[in-house]
C-alpha cells in the first residue's frame, strides 16, 4: 500500500491575506465582517461577508488589463471586476512612477508589465476604499512605499513596514504633488500631475471630487452607493482646496474624466452642490 500525500479536499493552501470580495481591500486576518463594507459608506451583501483570495481570483480568470490613457498615464482594470471595480493609474515620470488607487488583485503579467512602463516609486489611494491589495502591489514591484494618509490610517487592515503616513501637501515626485482636500474621508486625497494633458495639467481625483458621467461636472459625496451627501460648505471647501493647481483634466477612479476645462467645471459643480443643498432649486422639486 502506498501511503496518499495528496492534500485532503477540506484542507487549503495557508493565505498570507485575505481579499474582501466586495471592497477588494486586503486583511491580515479574516474578521466577521470587513470593516470598511461595515460602515455607512459602503455596504455588505445580503447573503453576507465574503472572503476570496489572490489564487481564488486567478483560478477564476481574473486578470490585469493595462490602457494607455494619455501620454505617460496609464489604466489598469480586474478583468472581469474585483471588488468595487477601480481603475488603477500609473503615472510616468523621468524620476519614477506613481501607482495610484492600486487595484485589489495582481497577476504576474500586469505586475511585468508595469515593470516595463518603469514600476512604481510610490503606492498612493485617494482614499481607504482604494487600498485594494496595496501591500501586495508594493512587493511585487520590489517594496515600494506605500503612502496612506494619517487621518485614515485606522482603515488599514494589512499592516506593513511598507506604510508610510503621509499629510498635508506632498510632492512625492518632480511635478507629482499630492494634497488631501478631504470630504469623502478626512484624508481623501487628489494628485496633481503638471505635465499631464499635454502640459495643461491633470488631476487624478478618485471619488474625492467624482467626474460625472456628463463629462462636464463633479460630485461630492461622503457616500456614493449609499448616496449620502457631504454639505454646501465642505463642497466649497474641496473646490476651494483644488483651485490652488492648475489643470485642464480631471480623472476619476473609475473610467470617468472630465476631458477639459476640468479646474472651471469643479467650481461650477461645487457652486451648483451648494445651491440645491441649501434650498435654491426646491421650487423645482
Ligand atoms: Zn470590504
Ligand atoms: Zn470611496
């Protein structure tokens, strides 16, 4: 008799991490219910919490696909979607790259190919609902640092040395700056890239300022699936905040931009937040 050291059915390969299926943000640990779905700006599915991991999405045929969206900017995307269904962007510069609101799924090809498009410097989210696998990103591409705002820190669930707090404005590469107008979470971040749309300057904005599907104006919300929104004065505030870049275009985490006049389009949109919160159009409703 020959003695069977096949693994058993009921026994699985130990995880280093866990995968929220329904934010794609990763956890050390498995908890009953992952906190950032918990709270009030997200949500949790009816049947439940559910847990899958980085072989699980392979095993699925999930897969990393890369879009050149502009000269030096690119788009990564979970095909077909991990958790909230981010688009990642990568930011090329002569001095090294930003990976920002990293996906929350890798694969060896997408890691390869953003190693030929230079890898990444910094691993930055706008905010905690785009961690995605952060720390996971950050080894692939050989340790990076992954910038997490300090006011939103207690929303990390994987913890590593590789985390760094960061506040206030930061220009973490030559004409990459980034700056967190808050609002969604207190540490909602924006990345102002200079040289982006042809030099006229972009702003990668996640969902601290969302681009609209009429490609003209922005939203503010403290939730966007539960559509809670922030009030009159913290959307002044925010526009206030980002008037300080110049910039032409405004990208979104998702594969939403305002192609032009993005800088005139947050004021207008911010004006027009603060009109019906404070009752300007009621006669209309
Ligand atoms: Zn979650
Ligand atoms: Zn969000």
């Amino acid at each position: 008799m020959g003695v069977d050291f096949c693994p058993a059915s009921d026994q699985t390969v130990p995880m280093s991490f866990w995968i929220c299926a329904t934010c794609a943000v990763e956890h050390a640990e498995k908890t009953d219910v992952c906190a950032i779905c918990e709270d009030e700006r997200q949500w949790v599915p009816a049947h439940g919490q559910v847990w899958t991991s980085l072989p699980e999405l392979a095993a699925a045929g999930t897969a990393v696909v890369v879009t050149e969206l502009e000269p030096d900017l690119y788009g990564l995307t979970a095909r077909p979607p991990v958790g909230i269904g981010q688009q990642a962007k990568l930011v090329r510069t002569s001095a090294g790259n930003l990976l920002w609101d990293p996906l929350g799924y890798l694969d060896d090809d997408g890691v390869a190919r953003v190693r030929e498009l230079g890898g990444a410097a910094y691993i930055v989210a706008s905010h905690p609902h785009m961690f995605g696998v952060q720390v996971e990103w950050s080894r692939a591409l050989g340790g990076v640092p992954v910038l997490v705002a300090e006011a939103d820190l207690g929303w990390v669930a994987r913890p590593d040395p590789v985390i760094q707090t960061w506040s206030d404005d930061v220009e973490i590469l030559p004409g990459i700056t980034l700056s967190q107008p808050g609002g969604h979470f207190p540490g909602s971040a924006v990345a102002h890239w200079a040289a982006g749309a042809e030099g006229r300057g972009v702003l990668l904005a996640g969902d601290t300022l969302h681009a609209n599907p009429d490609r003209t104006s922005v939203s503010f919300m403290r939730s966007y699936p539960n559509r809670i929104p922030l009030s009159a004065a913290v959307a002044e505030r925010i526009a206030a905040h980002v008037s300080r870049w110049s910039f032409d275009r405004l990208y979104n985490n998702f594969d939403g931009v305002v192609p032009a006049d993005a800088r005139a389009a947050v004021q207008r949109s911010a004006a027009r937040h603060a009109a019906w919160a404070r009752g300007d159009f009621d006669h209309l409703t």
